[in-house]
C-alpha cells in the first residue's frame, strides 16, 4: 500500500514529476511501461488527479503514482499548474460548470515506489531529456533526443517517431529543422499541420 506523502516539499517534487511524466505520456508508455491518467474533474468536487500505474496493471488502484491537486486560492500561495475549474451544482442530474482557469497546488502524493530507487531516478532523468528544446537538427541529436511527429488536425492525431539515425540521415541531407518540418505531411489524413516533440 501506497504511503501519503506528507513533506510538503517532496509532495511537490512528486506532484511535478507526476505532471511531466503525464505530459510525456506517450513516451512513458511505449518505453518504461507505464500509463498516466489524468482525471480533470474528480467527482465534481472541482480535485483534479493524476494517477500513474504499470501499463499491464493500468486497472488496479494500487497505483505506482497517484497526486491529488485542489485548487490555489491564496494569491501568494505556490501553485504548479492551471487548467479549468470544474465542479457539480450540488444536485443530482445537473450538468457540471466550468467555473474558469484556477492554479492547483498539490494537495497529497502517494507513491509506491522508492523516490531514491534505481526506477524513479531513470523517470526523473528521461523527464529532464525530454525537457531539452533544441533548434537544430544537430541539436536535438547531441541532446540525445527521438523526435515525435503529430499530426495537428483535430480529427486525426496520427504521429509517427524519428529516431536519431532518421534525424542523423537528414542532417547528412543538409537539411535543416525548419526544411524538415515544412515538409511533414499525415500518412493518415493528408494534413500538414504536425507538432513536433522530444521522443
């Protein structure tokens, strides 16, 4: 069983790796075996969540990660993110409300796996890989990064990886980041408006 963690400062750490692990989803499924779900309205009760599992036990509760944020009133309270207010009316069968953009604070953290183990440190190291913003083919090949390509169109989401010997290839090509990217097009829809992120 998970144990709530109750030092403030390392309820943060947890609650901003669990973010950008979700951020990073995709990449954390395909490649460490592990899915994030973020639930943005928790009973109506305007708590947002983010709850982390293996990807072959995603239906357990006994989750590796689990952050419940509420919402930061304060005007100099520490915040991590901000996202859309929703709560019930406080009546069965009324749709909710969107009651606008709020900063959520983390609120608790459990984990169940050692923040000091072998595990949780390679999490930590693919987010700070993954944070890495390069301008330039070459750059994104010394930062040791993939490239994911997304499809932009709102109907679609198709992506496809570049890994480094495509990105390394295109270099060798003298092609630069803005010639590649002009140049993606959906196998799926044909659209040309993709979104590139570090894979």
């Amino acid at each position: 069983m998970a144990a709530e963690v109750v030092n403030p400062l390392r309820r943060n750490e947890i609650a901003r790796l669990a973010l950008a692990m979700d951020e990073h989803s995709y990449f954390f499924s395909l490649r460490r075996g592990v899915k994030t779900r973020f639930s943005r309205d928790l009973n109506g009760s305007g708590t947002q969540g983010i709850y982390i599992n293996r990807a072959d036990d995603e239906f357990s509760s006994d989750y590796l990660i689990s952050v419940v944020f509420q919402p930061s009133y304060g005007k100099d309270d520490e915040f991590l993110y901000e996202a859309d207010l929703i709560t019930d009316q406080r009546k069965d069968y009324e749709p909710t409300v969107n009651r606008g953009k709020h900063r959520f604070k983390a609120w608790r953290a459990y984990m169940e796996v050692d923040w000091n183990g072998d595990e949780c440190r390679q999490w930590q190291a693919d987010v700070v890989r993954l944070s890495r913003s390069a301008d330039t083919l070459t750059g994104w090949i010394q930062a040791d990064l993939e490239m994911i390509v997304r499809c932009g169109s709102r109907n679609c989401w198709h992506s496809a990886i570049l890994s480094k010997t495509d990105l390394e290839r295109h270099v060798a090509a003298g092609m630069t980041l803005e010639a590649l990217t002009s140049q993606f097009k959906c196998s799926e829809c044909n659209k040309r408006e993709a979104r590139i992120s570090a894979f």
